[in-house]
C-alpha cells in the first residue's frame, strides 16, 4: 500500500484532533461536575439518567398532589373540631334550658345559640386559598348564605354548593373518587339538605339549631319540642343525629389524613433514593478527571511536539 504524504497529514490531523476533543470533554465535564452532557458520552449512564429523571419528575407531581391534599384536609379537620365544639356547647345549652330549674333565662340561652348559628356559618366558609373547603366541586362558590330577618337574626342559612368530591392523582394511574377524594362536602357536615317553602335547600344542623333558638324565644317555650319521647322527634335528639354524623365525617377525615401523609413519607424517601442514584450515575469523579485532563494534555501537547518533527517538510525546507 503507498502512503502519500496527504494521507500521513489527514492521520496526524485526525489524531489531533481527537485528542483535543479529549481534553474539551474533560473540562467540559469539570466544568459542573456532570460525567454525562450528551447520550454519546456514555450511552448506558444517559438511559439510566432519563429513566430516573423521568422517575423524579411524576414523584415530585405526585408529591405536589399529596401535600395539596394534606393541606386541604388538616384545613378541615381544624374545621371540624371547631364545629364539634360548638355543637357540643348547643347540646349542653339545650340540656341546661329544659332543667328543672334553669340557671340562666331562655332568652339568654337562645341569644347564645344564636351567636352559635353565626360562628357555625362562618366555619362552614372557611377557605384554603381561594377555595372554599365545604363546597364539593363548586370551591370557588361560598357553601352557606345567611338570609336574615327584620330583627337581624338568622332565619335560614342556604346551602350553595354541591356533593361532588375533590379528586387528586397521588399514584400513576386516573383518580378514583372513591379512593382518591380529599374533601368533606356541606351536606357532610352540617347534614341532609331540605327544601323550605320559598325553594332554598337548608341542612339540618342550621335548622335544627335555628329551630331551637326560636323555640327558646317562645313566651312560653315548649320544652317538650326541645327534649322528650321520642328522642328522634325532639330538636335535641335531631341535633344529636347532626352532630354524631359530623363526627364520623371528622374520624374518617383524620383516617384519610393519616393514609396520605404516610404516603408522602414513602414518595420523598422514595426520591431521596433516586435522586442519590441519579447523582452516582451522573456525578463526575473530581480527582479522577483531573489527572485525565492532565494526561490528555501530555497527550496533545506530545502530538504537536511529534507533528513538528515527522510532518513532511515545505518548501521552505529545502530552500534552507
């Protein structure tokens, strides 16, 4: 085979430049300590690379979702231990007016309960965000309107929103409403909507309690309508239903709670561990790279050094 001074020129060339491709890499890498910047680099480590990169971002959606998730329920169950606590002071007021001997008027009793009324409504608004906590689906639409009277009081307290639940995805795969749902709707809560004469849908709980503050306004009240036989009939044992149906709500909520911060427990470890994979996989070995750059400088500093001596000689050299 001849070899022509062309070819020994392309060959030394190709070699230099290969050479000088060596040390861009090496301090490309050094650079930002990333071993891999393009698939060519290491074909292997860069499938892996966007295998767990693809990993960590659907974790960190989910995780998004759960801590949503948990924000909206710790939203209600602060909610609603509050509306237990005014509940249970509506039963003990309306235990303490049917006593045999009553320590504070009725009217008195009834103006507590009414301010009852009014806080039960503000909580029954609560938001988180800009959305509201007891609407179902209809979040961006205040749950419950008080429509007050001549006197100022309370006369009914309308239900706005809807029964449908809030959905979020916490795992690869569609929602389950059933599964997946973080919120308490009104009709949960404060009890089944009724239909007064003028088409507004109430619940029980408003009712009930509205029920018992105007009773206690009577001159004089019928306490028999507040507390007797049977129980289910009477206001207390009516608000008794209201109040035991709102504390279920609270245990399941609490439950469900406990569920998803579990889960977002595992799902941060979970992309702890990744992300610890993805650095070994990707993360460059410091010491390593340093001593290859400084080879790789021997190495094409080496090259010019031979190239001056074995490139075939000009003109010029023949003229010395």
């Amino acid at each position: 085979m001849r070899i022509s001074n062309n070819m020994i020129t392309g060959n030394y060339l190709y070699s230099l430049n290969k050479s000088l491709e060596r040390q861009n890499t090496i301090q490309e890498q050094l650079s930002d300590g990333k071993a891999i910047h393009r698939a060519s680099d290491d074909p292997i480590k860069a499938i892996r690379a966007l295998r767990f990169n693809t990993s960590i971002g659907g974790n960190e959606q989910y995780t998004q979702n759960l801590r949503d998730a948990v924000y909206w329920m710790d939203t209600t169950d602060g909610a609603l231990q509050d509306i237990s606590s005014l509940t249970m002071r509506a039963k003990e007021l309306a235990i303490k007016a049917v006593a045999p001997n009553p320590t504070e008027g009725f009217k008195a009793i009834a103006s507590e309960i009414d301010g009852i009324i009014n806080q039960l409504v503000q909580i029954g608004n609560s938001k988180l965000g800009d959305r509201y906590v007891f609407s179902g689906q209809k979040d961006k639409t205040e749950p419950f309107t008080s429509i007050k009277g001549a006197d100022g009081k309370v006369e009914r307290v309308v239900y706005n929103g809807d029964n449908n639940k809030l959905s979020m995805v916490i795992q690869p795969g569609q929602a389950d409403a059933s599964k997946d749902s973080v919120n308490l709707t009104g009709t949960e809560v404060f009890g089944a909507v009724t239909t007064t004469a003028a088409g507004d849908p109430t619940v029980t709980m408003f009712d009930n309690l509205i029920a018992l503050r105007d009773e206690l306004m009577k001159e004089p009240p019928d306490l028999t309508k507040i507390s007797g036989e049977p129980a289910a009939s009477t206001i207390q044992g009516k608000m008794d239903v209201d109040r035991n149906a709102m504390l279920l709500q609270q245990t399941y909520i609490g439950a469900r709670m406990s569920t998803y911060e579990m889960s977002l427990n595992l799902l941060q470890n979970s992309n702890t561990i990744i992300s610890a994979d993805l650095a070994a996989n990707e993360d460059l070995d410091i010491p390593k790279a340093i001593i290859d750059a400084k080879s790789a400088e021997n190495v094409y500093n080496m090259a010019l050094a031979v190239g001056a001596r074995i490139m075939p000689m000009s003109l010029v050299d023949f003229l010395k």
